[in-house]
C-alpha cells in the first residue's frame, strides 16, 4: 500500500494524506484554505480524509461529531470513550 495519496473533491485537490509509519494512520496535509479545518487530522485511511473533505465541500463545516465518526468501520482501530 502506497504510503501517500491525493485526495480530490469534486476534480479540485483537497491536500494529500501521508502514512505515519509508528501508528500507521494516516496525517492529512491541506492543499487549499477550504480544506483547513482537516489539516492536521489524522484518518484510519485514505478514504475516511476524503469521506471529511466531502462534508467540508457539502456543509462548509464539519458535523459537530467525536473524530472517531470519521474513521470506517471495522479499520482494526482499537477505540475507546
């Protein structure tokens, strides 16, 4: 599995995600300032950024939710609240 990947919204670059090799998630890094309350954010996955950069793109914001709403399911995280 590739340890970077772009993520696009919409045929528009959103940012890229990048694996962090000690927790293997992945560190989403913005591309634009319409993408900047992800930036920062760490995902189980690709698709779970791209999945945060969709709702940026639909509401302008993100849902209030935990963090964890984000990630898919069954990704093999351990999770506890």
């Amino acid at each position: 599995m590739p340890d970077a990947y772009i993520i696009e919204v919409s045929g528009r670059t959103a940012g890229i995600v990048a694996r962090d090799p000690h927790s293997n998630r992945f560190n989403f890094f913005s591309a634009s300032s319409r993408f900047n309350a992800i930036e920062g954010r760490c995902f189980s996955d690709p698709l779970a950024a791209e999945r945060a950069a969709r709702l940026l793109v639909k509401y302008g914001s993100l849902p209030q939710r935990h963090e964890t709403e984000y990630f898919r399911p069954n990704a093999g995280m351990d999770r506890t609240s």
